[in-house]
C-alpha cells in the first residue's frame, strides 16, 4: 500500500508541477495581451487628440476667415454708402451747371 501512496503523490506532484507550469504560460499570455491592449489604447488616445488638435486649429482658421470676410462686407456697405453719396452729389452739381448754362444760352441767344 504504501508503494501505491507514494506512487499517488508522485503523480499528483506532476500534475502540480504540469499544471503550475501551464498556467504561468497562460498568465504570461494574459499579462502581454493586457500588455498589447493598452499600448492600442494609448495609440488610440494619442490619434484622438491629434485629431481633436487638428480640428481645433481649422475651426481657429474658419473663424478668423470669417471675421475677415465680415470685415470686408462691412467695409464694402461703408464705401458703397459713400460712393453713392458722391454719385448723388455729382449728379446734382452736373444737372445745376446744366441748368445754368441752359440758362445763359437762353439769356444770350437773340430770339
């Protein structure tokens, strides 16, 4: 009996030894997939906030293009505005010295 005791431990101290040896490779396994996961997601992090960079400096862009393009327009109201003046006032200037000159032909011609 004692020979099939010692013959039981023997095997179960191999099956221990097997199976401690089993699952250290499959800790090892986990460790580097826990491993290879967060390195894809610190690569992930890293994309998003580049993109996110990215985006922030075209928005900057679109918005100092949009206040150029507001500035012009309100340039352009203001020299519309005064050109339209000018053009009132030339108009009328011209039509005074038309009417003046009409005048003395009128006063000058011999009827």
């Amino acid at each position: 009996m004692s020979y099939i005791a010692v013959g039981g431990m023997a095997v179960s101290i191999g099956t221990s030894f097997l199976g401690g040896a089993s699952a250290k490779k499959q800790a090892e396994k986990t460790r580097e997939l826990q491993k290879q996961m967060k390195l894809a997601e610190l690569s992930l992090n890293e994309k998003l906030t580049a993109d996110k960079i990215r985006a922030d400096q075209e928005n900057i862009a679109l918005g100092i293009v949009v206040q150029s393009l507001t500035s012009y327009r309100e340039t352009l109201q203001k020299e519309s505005t005064i050109r339209l003046r000018d053009t009132w006032l030339t108009t009328t200037g011209t039509g005074i010295g038309l009417g003046v000159l009409y005048g003395l032909y009128l006063m000058t011609s011999n009827d």
